[in-house]
C-alpha cells in the first residue's frame, strides 16, 4: 500500500484563518480554495486524483495519506473548536469516499 506522511506543524494554528493557511501550503491548494471546511474536505477527498487540480499532493488508488499532527495538543488547548473540526471532517472525508465506494484516504497521527 502506497502512503504518504504530510507533518503539519499545529503550533502554527491559532484560528480558523491559519488553520486554512497552513493547510494550503502543506498541500498546495488551488488558489479558488474556499479556506473553509467544506472546500477543506473536498480537497481532502481527492488526494487521489490529480486530475482534480485540488491539492499538489497525491496519492494512487488505494493509497493513504497520513497526517502527522505535531503539536496536536496545544492546538487542542488554544482552539478547540478548530481542532474538533478537524477530527470530524477528517471523519467525513472517509465516510463520504466509503459512501461512493472508494476507500478511507486520511489516517491521522498525533504527535
């Protein structure tokens, strides 16, 4: 199984803005990127299909990518309701792929 690991560095999120920023830089956004938690997630979802122009990261068919969350604590501790929304649109991310029989493409890792 193919992977790839992406560190996002959580020291630098204080907000929902630098979430969003830094996010687009680890993955190379497209400039329409909506930075919000739905254009985040339909991003996220096509980690596997280049052709989608979504993010310059990209995993084959079947692959998984494995974001390594450093500092995941403290981000935790300064902006919890970023922090939960990243949990669940990571969540979401692998049910809506499931749903139309793809499978799981995140696989989160706390460091």
């Amino acid at each position: 199984m193919q992977y790839e690991t992406i560190r996002i560095d959580c020291s630098n999120i204080f907000d929902a803005q630098s979430f969003h920023r830094v996010f687009a830089a680890a993955f190379g956004f497209p400039s329409f990127y909506g930075a919000n938690m739905d254009a985040w997630i339909d991003c996220m979802t096509s980690l596997d299909a280049p052709d989608d122009g979504m993010t310059s990261v990209t995993v084959g068919k079947g692959g998984i990518v494995v974001l390594q969350l450093d500092a995941a604590t403290q981000m935790r501790t300064r902006c919890r309701r970023v922090y939960d929304d990243l949990l669940d649109c990571a969540g979401f991310v692998s049910w809506r792929r499931m749903q139309s029989g793809d499978p799981p493409i995140l696989c989160l890792s706390f460091a």
